[in-house]
C-alpha cells in the first residue's frame, strides 16, 4: 500500500493543474473578446466630443498640412481618447445606397468598341456623383446637399454615408489604421482655411500675389472646394499625420490607392496631373465618384477633369 503522502501529492497537483488551466482559458477568452473590442472600435468613431479639444478640421485650420504642430501625436491621442465610442451614426432610414448610374434608352445603333468599353458604366454627366469642382467651376450659387454623420465631428453627403463606412471596416479587416480627418466643409470653414494659408505665406515674405498663386496650389480657393459638396474626405493614420507626399508611401496611402475605387473613391488630385487639376499631388484627398466610375477612372489612369473632358 502506497504511503498517504503519495495521494496528497496526487491531489495538490491536481488542483494546481486544473488552476493553471483555468488561468489560460480565462486569458484566451479575454484575449477573444478584447480582439473584437479592437474591431468594433472602428476608425469612423474617431472624434473629438469634448469642447476642450480640437475637432477635425481645427486640426487643420489650426495646423495647415500638419507642419506647424510639433504636439500633434499628443493631439491625436487625445482625439481617440475623446472619441472612440458609441459614433454618431446616420438613421437607417436618411442613409442612400449607392445609385446605379442613369441608363439611356436603347438605340439599334451599338456602340463602337473602340468609343465604348464594353464593361465601362454608362456616361452621363448630370450624374450628381460627377459634379466636376475645380477653380473653372465652382460650387453652384444656392448649393445645399443632405448631410448625414460619419462621426461626432464629421459629416458628408447622406448618399455616400454607407460607402465610406465600408470602406473603413474593409481597411480595419486588412489591419490598415485610416483615420478621417477632414469631409464636409462649409465655405466659411474653407475661407478660413484659405486665409490662414495666405497670412502663412506672406509672413514668410510673399507678396499676396505670391501667397495666392502658391496657397490656391494647395488650399483651394473659397467656393472651389470638392469637400463643400460633402463628396470629398481627406484621409491619414495614426502613424502618419503629415499632408505631404510621403502619406502616398504608408501601408495606408497605397491601399487607399488599390483599394478606394472598389467603394466609389477616387485618389482625386494624383500625381503628373497637376497642370490639370491645378491642385498639387494629395495622396490623402479621395473623392466620391459612384463604384463604377471609380473603377473606369482609375484603370484608365485619369483625373476627373480628364474623364468629363472625354480625354482619354
């Protein structure tokens, strides 16, 4: 017969065994549910709720292309602190799918395959999603568009509301971190914007004129500004804060390049079609445009103007 020590020792290391498993399941579950925490917390909440702290576009008023503020992580880490939460998100009811562009009536004549892609989305150009803005054509006096909220700070054309949260969940199942820093501004919002560049300039020695030639380059002028027809978003990551070339570099920047089209955006002001635009190359700046125009768009590597002007 085995001495009674043997079965107490049986016993301790049975219960410190069952202990330890215990131990890891609670881990592994924690692990699970803080795994979906982190996927429900989704980028589009980001915003800021406390009068104390910036919303969205003070962070650029107050911060043109982000070169002036040397606390500017601390300020995004603010922003989720204050932010991340129940968003704001549109009713059921006001939010649009995204439209099926206007068919024409069907003629005997076919179109010329050379004239017409044969998978190319039906051109028309009263579509609201090809409203061209640009310095030539600015926002039509009388404008007013349905807004509906992306986040506390932030709203954009009730339309496109589905498409951008898409998008952001998409971006957020790839491990990409987007974070919407700018969508519908008013005008008053874009003069402010403006000037504040303007003052920038000419305090660095710029004539007005300078200031004006220089600051419409990147800043556009008041009444000219896609975001005032809430179909334009400026969109950067945590880990990137700064408006400048570089963003187009970040995992952020080249899957917003591959993957926006797919949820009707556009990379709006791209690179080589400055003279065109007449905005420099903002590898942040995405403008709705519709999946299908989207798409068409960008596999036949022209900006909007291009695309409108039939020049492709």
């Amino acid at each position: 017969m085995r001495p009674i020590t043997y079965y107490v020792d049986k016993c301790i290391t049975a219960v410190y065994m069952a202990s330890l498993l215990g131990g890891v399941l609670a881990c592994l579950s924690h692990d699970a549910n803080a795994a979906d925490n982190m996927k429900s917390v989704n980028i589009r909440y980001v915003a800021s709720v406390n009068a104390d702290y910036m919303t969205a576009d003070d962070f650029l008023f107050d911060n043109e292309k982000a070169a002036d503020k040397e606390d500017i992580h601390e300020y995004l880490d603010k922003l989720k602190k204050n932010g991340i939460s129940n968003g704001n998100e549109p009713d059921e009811e006001d939010v649009y799918t995204d439209e099926a562009p206007v068919e024409t009536e069907e003629t005997e004549e076919e179109p010329k395959e050379e004239e017409q892609k044969s998978d190319a989305p039906i051109f028309d150009p009263d579509d609201w999603r090809l409203m061209l803005v640009n310095k030539q054509n600015p926002v039509p006096e009388g404008f007013n568009v349905k807004l509906s909220n992306i986040n506390a700070s932030m709203s954009a054309d009730t339309r496109i509301i589905n498409d951008i949260y898409e998008m952001m969940d998409a971006a957020s199942d790839d491990g990409v971190d987007l974070m919407i820093c700018s969508a519908y501004r008013s005008y008053d919002r874009q003069e402010r914007l403006f000037n504040n560049k303007i003052n920038k300039l000419m305090g660095e020695g710029m004539t007005y004129l300078e200031a004006y030639k220089i600051g419409s380059m990147n800043v556009t002028v008041p009444g000219t500004s896609e975001h005032h027809i809430g179909l334009a978003l400026d969109i950067l990551t945590g880990s990137y804060t700064a408006m400048d070339d570089g963003f187009g570099q970040t995992k952020a920047g080249q899957w917003l390049a591959e993957n926006a089209p797919d949820y009707g955006f556009i990379l709006r002001y791209p690179k080589g079609k400055e003279e065109i635009t007449g905005i420099v190359y903002e590898p942040w700046h995405f403008r709705y445009v519709g999946r299908d125009y989207a798409k068409d768009i960008t596999e036949r590597g022209v900006c909007l103007e291009e695309y409108l002007k039939g020049d492709l």
